[in-house]
C-alpha cells in the first residue's frame, strides 16, 4: 500500500471504468456503435495492468515469522494470593508439555552463548550440575566443549527420558528425575558449579518458600567456592532480596552479566553469578 491509501488493485479499476464511461459518452453523441478496436485496446490495456501486478505479487518478499515470545517476559514475584498465576512451577504440567512437545526448546538463550561465562568460571574436570533441564541440550553442549563430568537433572521424567535417549552415544553425562527443591540423592558439597536457565524464574510462580527451599539445597549441594550460574529474564531489583543473604544460604552475589535476548526487547536477560562460602561445606 502506497502512502496515498491505496492500492494499485483499486488504482487499475478505477482507471478501467474510467475508460469504459469516457467510450460509451462519446457511443451516445456520435449514434455510432463502439469500435470493436477500441474494446480490445482496452481490453488489452487491463491484462497489462493486472500482468504487472501479478508480477509485483510474486516479487514481493515473503514477511519474516514472528519470534515465539518468551513466556517468562518480564517475570517478577507477587505473593498476592488473589492473583492467579500460570502453572510454571507444576510438575504435571512441564510432564503434558515435554510429552505433547518433543521438540528441542532452549528457554532465554543457546547454550553456546553461555560457554565463554562456564569456561571461564568452571574448572573441565570439575562435576557440574544442570539443574531444571527439560530438554535442552545445555548438558551435551558442555560435554562437547571440554567439561567431562556433567550431570543434568529435571523434575519431568518425560524430558528426562527423552534426553537420554537422544544422547545415548554421548558420554560423560547423567540423566536424572530430580526436583530442585529435594536434591536428597546428592551429597553436601558435591559439585563445582550449577548452571540454570530459567529454573529458579519459574519457582517464583510457586511461593517465596520454594524459592528459598530450592536456593538452599543448591548451596548444599554446592562446594565451599563454588559457583551458582543463574540465568534470568528478572532484572536485579527483583532478585535482590534473594540473593542478599549469605548468612542463611552461603551464596554471595558477584557479579550480575547482561545478555542480548535473541528476541526484539529492550531488556538484557541477565547471568546472576553466585559464588559459595562460609564454613560449612568443603
């Protein structure tokens, strides 16, 4: 559409019935019948009009898709119990989900974004957990660029199982069925670092306690020094009351980084390093 309003489609009739009303005036005064020349000039005129805008039609570029929007935009806590908040946390519905929906889906970024951040903050041999997984292939990525004992958890045996099939030739990762907020198996201080992608966003749709539960068995599981990744759609001003509390958790705030999203937005997502001291564990 041009910015006059219209189109060439409304543009060509009305020049058509222009000149069909300018023939029969000029029929009426004369008496004469219509040139038979005249029709087919006419005609012949239209097809031009319409062959080019059929030409125009097939040059014209398809429109590019628009990108999936990110569920999590904007996500920040409210503990208002009147407010009906989307089931993110359930475990029955990431269960219909990752079986209705096999398809790979990576929630805020690719994994290779964040391998410049893994490797410089974790050691290749060191164990490193993914936790809340789903069926990204964060865990094979890290596989693929050096890290040696990656273990991937996931409270959606449905994701699980389809993870580990897809990736039964790759070694040196472990598949498990796992809530975050119930790490039992694993022992105090077990692994270097915890990369999560989403999962703790998607706990603020619980309660503050589930967050707070998960956070502390993530510094349990946790060794003295080592690192909480957490990647994030929130911005530090709702997560601060959070992560500013290394007297009860052990995990102390060191650096927030930005990243680009992947879709059109103003805002970052953002990479919250945590790093774990304290006594406690070693």
């Amino acid at each position: 559409m041009s910015d006059s309003g219209y189109t060439d489609e409304s543009y060509s009739a009305t020049g058509t019935d222009y000149t069909e009303s300018t023939a029969a005036e000029s029929n009426d005064k004369s008496g004469d019948t219509a040139d038979p020349n005249a029709d087919e000039s006419t005609a012949n005129g239209e097809q031009v009009v319409r062959s080019n805008e059929e030409e125009e039609e097939e040059e014209r570029p398809e429109p590019e898709p628009e990108p999936e929007p990110d569920p999590l935009e904007g996500l920040t806590y409210d503990d208002d119990p009147e407010m009906e908040l989307p089931p993110y946390a359930d475990q029955k519905y990431w269960e219909n989900r990752y079986t209705e929906d096999p398809e790979v889906f990576e929630w805020y970024q690719e994994p290779d974004v964040l391998m410049p951040i893994c490797k410089e903050l974790i050691d290749a041999d060191r164990e490193i957990l993914v936790i809340g997984n789903g069926n990204s292939d964060l865990p094979v990525v890290l596989q693929q660029n050096g890290f040696e004992k990656v273990t991937s958890i996931d409270f959606a045996k449905p994701a699980v199982v389809k993870c580990r099939k897809r990736n039964r030739e790759v070694e040196g990762i472990t598949w498990k069925v796992m809530d975050i907020r119930k790490m039992t198996p694993f022992e105090n201080g077990m692994y270097q670092a915890i990369v999560d992608k989403g999962t703790l966003d998607c706990l603020f749709y619980a309660s503050e306690a589930d967050v707070m539960t998960a956070m502390a068995e993530i510094s349990r599981v946790l060794k003295k020094r080592g690192v909480y990744i957490c990647v994030s759609c929130a911005p530090p001003d709702s997560r601060k009351k959070f992560f500013d509390r290394p007297a009860d958790l052990l995990l102390e705030l060191e650096k927030v980084l930005e990243l680009k999203k992947p879709l059109p937005s103003e805002e970052p997502h953002y990479v919250y390093i945590l790093r774990k001291g304290g006594k406690l564990l070693t």
